[in-house]
C-alpha cells in the first residue's frame, strides 16, 4: 500500500469516516453563501428577463451575451488560479457555482464549456506563456472558449478520433483536418480546446483560433432539449495552427480529456443536483395549488410519496457532491501552491477521485431524471404543455445522461478503477475482499462491532453494503479473471451497489455531523430521509448482489455465497408511508427542496 496522508478515491470501501471529518453544505462559510447568492443574483438579472427568448425559441446567440455578463461578476473565474486573473476557489466552492447556475436552465451548459473544459485544460496543462495569453481573459469573459474531443465516428471511444495534424517543413505550424461533432458554443467562442492526432496516431491537444483561415462552424444543431445552448460542428480544412499551441506533450492528449472529462463529471452532478432542487421548486407549490376532489393534490398519498422520494434523492446527491468535494479539499491542502508544478500535482490530486466523480454523475443525473419525471406526473396534462416549465426541464434533462461520458461507460469506470487502484497497491481491495469471503462463506457472527448510536441501524446496513461490494467484486474478479472487462452486467451490477454504497453513507455522515451539532432532534428531518433512502438502496444492493453472484457461481458456492449475502443485506421492514408523509410535508412547508 502506498502511504498518505490524505484521502483518496474508494478509500470509503475500506474505512470508516467519523462524520466530523465530512464535509456537508451546513459547512459553508460566508464567501461560499455570498457567492450562491451571486449566481442566484446574476439567474434572475440576465435569464430570467429572456428566458422565453433564449430557452423556448432556441435564440442561442444570447447564451454569448449572458457569459459576456457573467465574466465581470466572478462567475467563469473560480477555477482559475489569482496569478492569473482568477479566485483560485476551492473545490466547494466551484460546486456551489456549478449547482447554481443550474437554475439558468440552458445557460448551466453554455457555462460549463466555458468555464469548465473550455478553461481548465489550459489550467491544468498550459504552459506558462499559454495561461498568461489566454487564463486572463478567460477569467473576465473577455475570450470564449469550447471544448472539441467527440466527433461523427468517435464518442464514447474518443481515441477513435480522425482529425490529424501535420507539422510544417519549417517547424512553425501544424497543419489540422478533420471535423468535430456537437461542440457547446462554437458558434460564438474565440478559442477551442481541440483534440487531433500528430502523424496519424499522436493524440494531441491544440489551442485553436476558430478566426483562423479554414476554420468552418457548421448550422446549430436541433436538439430535443437545452434548446437556449449553441451546438455546433466545426470543420478544420487546412488549418495552420502555430506550434506553440499544442497544449500539454505530444502523444498525451489522451490524459488531458480524461481529466478534464472527470472534473467535468463532478460539475454536471452538482449542476444535476441544482436542477433537480429547480424541478422541485416548480413542481411542489403546484400540488399546493391544485385541488382534486375537494382537496390539495398534496394531501394525496402517491403524490405525498413521490414529493418524499424526489426529495429524499436530492439529498442524497447532495451529501455525495459536497462530501466528495470536502474531500478533494483536504488532498488539495497538503499539496504547496508555491511548487512549479502545482497544478500538475492538483490536477493529479483531483484524478485520485476519479471513482467518486462517475458515481456522483451517474446518480445525480439518474436522480434528475427522475425528479423531472414525477414533477410532469404531479402536474398531470399541464406538466406536458409547454407553458409549464415542467415540460422543458423533462425534455432538457435527458443530456445529462449522455454528457460527459455516458452513464453507461461511467459505470464500467466504476469498477475498474476500483481494480486499478488495487493492482496498483493505492487500495487494500484485494486483501479486504479475501476477509469478506472468508467470512461469507464461514458460521455467522454474533458479535455486534458497533456501538449504538444515532442512526445506528442504517450504520450497519452502510457496512453490509461495504462487504457486499467487497465480496462481489471480488468473487467475479476471481471468477473472470482478465475476463472481467468484458462482463458489461456484472460490472454494472458492481458498480450500482458502490454508488449506493456511497451514496447512502453521504447522507448518513451529514446527518450525524448534524446530530453531533446540533443535537438528535435536530437533526430528525435529514435522519428520516436517510432511513427512507438507505431501506430501498438495501433491497436494490441485495438484488443486484444475487445477480453478481448467480453470474459468478453455481452449485453449493452459490448456495453459501447467497446465505452469506443474506446475512450482510439484513434490514428490518420500516413504515415507508409514515416516512414519506414526514419528508413530504417538509418539502410542502418549503415549497421545494427541504434538506432540514
């Protein structure tokens, strides 16, 4: 094992956190809530006036306007280091901006290609001349940026890519072709972060001028939703490109989109999160206004239900954007600002959560998805006309399962980086694994390890589903062997169990960090939505371990492994009815998202 004196991705698998040392949105310090309030501030200012304009009709060109108005207001800087130009914010910090601007619908997209891939690239892999030519204006919105990687033939296998580069006689120039698919802002941006191979077969990244000569930006693509965002092709025909805007080193483009691929995976599951409180935030008071029967639609229990589960997700992610950023934080913090290659360190920093950045996007969008989807249920035939905005938010929402990596490829990182960490001595995976399977397959303990405590009972069920990870992995690993990789439904499966996992103990470290605080009673409200959250991801994490398992084994293995995973899946039936009204009325009481 490599020694550390920081956290690192999947450590959660193996150790337990003190819920003191979990960063939660109750930590926010006064910077951080001005700044919430300064995205709000900037929402209402310059979207809302437009918004029909800009979301409805599909005028894109104002999504130019509105980064041109975000830049004075510190809004495309956090990720940006002071020395050039930028706040140099923390990771929590640039969450909350991310969640934020959420609440801009469209513009959520048009910011993150700016601020975002268009921007840290050449953070994190600029030289020095490069990020006092471009980070400046960038920061300011004085240049537009956009990120170039997919193309017709190459997504999710980015390294498929066509567009080459060929360097000059004289050395001076390289010379691009090729074109790029579906590129947020290129109708409108000054400079793109562009991926193309050297040679055929060096994959590169290249700062491009699109006012250069041979540049093309193709039509505005039709797209179902996030109609307000520019999505353009660009066409390189002949384009010479100076040489010294070949970003990071030649041959290594590849490191340079994945990394900034997953930072962006973290940021869509803030701005996920921010749009699910939206979706909420339209939703709710609608049930309070519309009466059935003689009564509110919120006196209703299948509507009261879905009000608490929506909820009850949204906390959750909650808990898994801000945890993970606390703990990106606290890595950060040991590293020297002053080093020459501090932000090679940190962007390796960050690489080290990789894990945590898939799951967060996975479940974020997935529980957006389904917060819009019961938000057009509870506003029946309105929800499906367009004068609500519920009908926008179901169409814009389905992107995110798409952007930055499909959640399907996410969840086969999951896994895999789990392994890779463990070949790599960073994670006691293997040695853990062996443990659980000896004792899955052994005579059942009867010693209880815990200490009884708030939220005790959901404690042990977060540790059951540790084991359940452990075992599974680890009997399909041993099972497939190099195998594994291709076992797409086992690593699924593996993978859905770790993002509840996670998932579920997010939320119960923020609630008693809470109770810790500010005493148990307070802290009831987020304990019922842990309990609420924490009984239906056991029953999933039981099936899908049944499933892993009957993929892995047959006969009396099987037979032993399942009476094992019985053991460590055990939970005991609670009153889910009683549960939703609770969190229900909450949400009511707020008209909208209510964590407390």
């Amino acid at each position: 094992m490599t020694t550390r004196t920081y956290p690192t991705g999947g450590e959660f698998i193996l150790s337990e956190t003190a819920p003191a040392a979990c960063f939660t949105p109750e930590d926010f310090d006064e910077n951080q809530r001005m700044f919430a309030a300064t995205v709000s501030d900037f929402v209402e200012r310059y979207i809302a006036p437009v918004r029909d304009e800009f979301e409805m009709k599909g005028n894109t060109a104002l999504g130019r306007d509105m980064l041109k108005a975000a830049g004075p207001m510190g809004l495309l800087m956090a990720d940006i280091p002071e020395a050039y130009g930028g706040l140099g914010g923390d990771k929590a910090t640039i969450m909350i901006v991310s969640e934020g601007v959420a609440w801009g619908g469209s513009f959520a997209v048009t910011h993150g290609a700016q601020a975002g891939i268009g921007t840290l690239p050449i953070v994190y892999y600029g030289t020095p001349e490069q990020k006092a030519e471009y980070l400046p204006k960038l920061a300011t919105g004085e240049l537009l940026s956009c990120y170039a990687l997919t193309e017709t033939g190459s997504g999710s296998d980015a390294l498929a890519a066509a567009t080459t580069a060929r360097l000059t006689p004289d050395g001076a120039h390289y010379v691009l072709n090729g074109s790029k698919q579906f590129i947020t802002n290129a109708a409108y941006a000054d400079i793109c972060i562009l991926f193309a191979k050297i040679d055929g077969d060096k994959f590169t990244g290249f700062i491009i001028d699109l006012k250069s000569p041979g540049v093309t930006i193709g039509p505005e693509e039709h797209k179902m939703g996030i109609k307000g965002s520019s999505t353009c092709p660009i066409i390189l025909e002949d384009v010479k490109v100076p040489a010294g805007n070949v970003l990071g080193e030649i041959g290594k483009g590849h490191h340079i989109a994945f990394n900034i691929l997953n930072v962006g995976r973290f940021k869509l599951g803030a701005s996920t999160m921010g749009g699910a409180k939206m979706t909420m935030k339209h939703a709710v008071p609608y049930t309070k206004q519309r009466h059935q029967f003689g009564q509110p639609l919120c006196s209703f229990g299948l509507i009261r239900r879905k009000i608490a589960d929506v909820n009850a997700h949204i906390f959750v992610a909650e808990s898994m954007v801000y945890r993970t950023a606390g703990l990106m934080d606290a890595a950060l913090a040991t590293l020297d600002k002053a080093a020459p290659d501090y932000e090679k360190q940190g962007v390796a920093t960050v690489e080290e959560f990789s894990i945590e950045c898939s799951m967060i996007k996975v479940f974020a969008s997935e529980a957006l998805a389904h917060a819009a989807e019961e938000g057009v249920q509870m506003l029946g035939g309105y929800g499906f006309c367009s004068e609500y905005p519920l009908e926008r938010f179901y169409r814009d929402e389905r992107i995110n399962r798409i952007f930055e990596g499909t959640n399907e490829i996410n969840r086969m990182l999951v896994p895999g980086m789990i392994m890779k960490k463990a070949l790599k001595g960073e994670l006691a995976f293997l040695q853990a694994a062996r443990a659980v399977a000896e004792e899955v397959t052994g005579m059942p303990s009867f010693v209880d390890p815990h200490e009884p405590g708030f939220l005790e009972a959901e404690a042990q069920q977060v540790a059951g589903m540790k084991k359940v990870i452990l075992a599974t992995l680890g009997i399909a690993a041993q099972k497939f062997g190099m195998g594994l990789k291709d076992q797409q439904g086992v690593l699924a499966d593996v993978a859905d169990i770790t993002i509840e996992t996670f998932a579920c103990e997010s939320a119960l470290l923020r609630a008693q960090k809470k109770a810790a605080r500010d005493g148990e009673a307070a802290a009831e409200p987020m304990a019922d939505m842990v309990r609420l959250y924490t009984n239906d991801a056991m029953e999933k994490v039981a099936t899908l371990g049944r499933n892993v398992l009957g993929a892995a084994c047959q006969g009396d293995e099987l037979r032993v492994m399942l009476a094992g995973l019985r053991r460590l899946a055990k939970h005991e039936a609670i009153n889910r009815s009683v549960l939703h009204d609770r969190i229900a009325q909450r949400a009511i009481d707020a008209e909208g998202y209510a964590a407390g």
